[in-house]
C-alpha cells in the first residue's frame, strides 16, 4: 500500500469495493428514472436474501416504529415510498463496506458509532421539526468516508492514527495534514456519487464544519449526533455545542442536556436491534 493517497485514489477505491450488487444496481436505476414500478422494485430486492434481510430489518427497527409489523418487501416498499427505499437500498449497500472490516476493531466500532448517531440524530430532528429520516440516512453515512479509507488504504489510516497520537490533535486534522483532505469531504463525494438527496450529502460532507453546509439544518443535526454518540461511546461529559449551531435549530443552550434521557433510551432501544448488523 502506497504511503499516501490522493482523493481521487481513494474515491475510486470506493467504486472497486463494490457495495452494490448487480440488482441492488437496477433498484436504483428503476427508482431514478421517473416511472418506478414498485412490484418491479420489489421483486427485484425479494431476489436477494441478504438485501431483503437488511431492508425488513431496517424497516422493522426502532429508527421507524414498526417493529414486527413488516412482513415482506412488498409490505415495506408500501409503507416506506419511494424516496426512502432508495435510501435503504443506500444504506444496505454502504453496510457491505462494514462487513469487509467487521474482522478488525474498528469495523465494529464504527458500525456502532454510526447507528448511534443515526439513532441520536433521529431523535434531534424530531424535536426541531426537521426532516428526522434524511437525519437517519445522514447519520448511519456520515462516517462512509472513513470507512472507505480503513477498508482501501488501512496502513494509512495507521499512520493517521499516529499523527493524530502524536500531536494530540483531532483526527480530521492529522487526516488533512498527511492527505490533504479528510473523510467528510470524501464522505461527501461517495454521497454526490450515490445521488443521494443534496440536504444528506451536505450533512454528510460537512458534519465537521456545519457552519459551510447548504443547506444547513440536517448538517447541524448530523454535527451535533456525531458529538453526542462520540461522548457515549467514550462515556464523556457531553461537549459544549457551538450556540450558532443550536440557534439555527431553535434550541436553547440546556436543550441537549434535557432530550438526553430521551435520546439514550432511544439509543439503546436501536443499538439492541441494529448494533450487530454490518
């Protein structure tokens, strides 16, 4: 493995990983061409046992409160719409990437750290009346990036890790500072070429910095969910939160420190279901 990788290896790594099987392919050629037939669709996703699996999974799970009640892809194809199987399809493709890795540490690590944010953020954008699945989606791929780089280019990753160790600084930064670019902006990139919805792909770019996203309310719910799943995994104290971030959500400085009760029964009631899956 080369010493270092440029942006353009690294998103081309992500094509070689191949997170998406030939039919989960078509799904998503059918779902953006304008004129889906969900019979096809489901037929389609019911051919494949692992991607079924994972979508009545998902389905099923706390993030949408139906636990048990989906019995079958065509059942799931009419209570979720179009627009959010799309997004799982996404999402049970992406979880290919966690199954390469769940043979190392961090392939666990980060598969819980996404559903925790993902669960966090749900909780987060239902309070602000925002757009609580794209938070779901934005959460659960926030880290894509990162995940991509562990998977395609681990010794580098090692030697980030070591930057980071050494001058004690954030791990975006010692990413920036031996790449030139870090993995939110390439979580972003692999987001623009899954054609994501722009308000996921700006969440997911910018979960670092959500003062530069556009638009900005499910990047500032992604931010503040990474923070918090961050400090439950390490059990931290929950970091102070720009109040630009919390004002352009409506929330109050003692907001989070109130929804916590709420959002750490939530997270435990998904990591319970979805924790092991990857």
């Amino acid at each position: 493995m080369a010493a270092q990788m440029t942006f353009d290896e690294m998103l081309q790594g992500a094509k070689q990983l191949r997170c998406f099987s030939e039919n989960s392919l078509k799904v998503l050629e059918i779902l953006d061409s304008g004129s889906a037939d969900m019979q096809v669709v489901a037929r389609l996703i019911g051919q494949e046992p692992i991607l079924t699996g994972r979508m009545l999974q998902i389905t099923n799970s706390p993030f949408y409160g139906l636990s048990g009640q989906v019995g079958s892809i065509k059942e799931a194809c009419i209570v979720l719409g179009l627009y959010s199987i799309r997004c799982m399809v996404v999402v049970a493709g992406a979880s290919g990437c966690y199954t390469r890795l769940k043979q190392r540490p961090q392939g666990a690590t980060q598969w819980r750290h996404a559903v925790m944010t993902a669960a966090v953020a749900q909780v987060i954008a239902k309070r602000c009346g925002q757009d609580a699945e794209a938070a779901l989606i934005a959460g659960l791929l926030h880290d894509i990036g990162q995940v991509v780089m562990s998977a395609c280019a681990p010794e580098v990753v090692k030697r980030i890790a070591a930057h980071q160790a050494e001058h004690q600084c954030p791990f975006v930064e010692a990413e920036n500072a031996l790449l030139n670019f870090d993995h939110a902006r390439l979580s972003g990139e692999i987001a623009v070429q899954w054609r994501l919805p722009e308000r996921i792909g700006a969440a997911i770019a910018f979960h670092h910095s959500p003062e530069l996203a556009q638009p900005a309310g499910v990047a500032d719910i992604t931010h503040i969910a990474d923070v918090i799943a961050h400090a439950m995994i390490r059990n931290e104290q929950l970091p102070k939160i720009s109040r630009t971030v919390l004002q352009r959500l409506s929330l109050s400085d003692d907001a989070l420190p109130g929804m916590l009760a709420e959002i750490k029964a939530h997270v435990d009631e998904v990591i319970g279901t979805m924790g092991a899956w990857g």
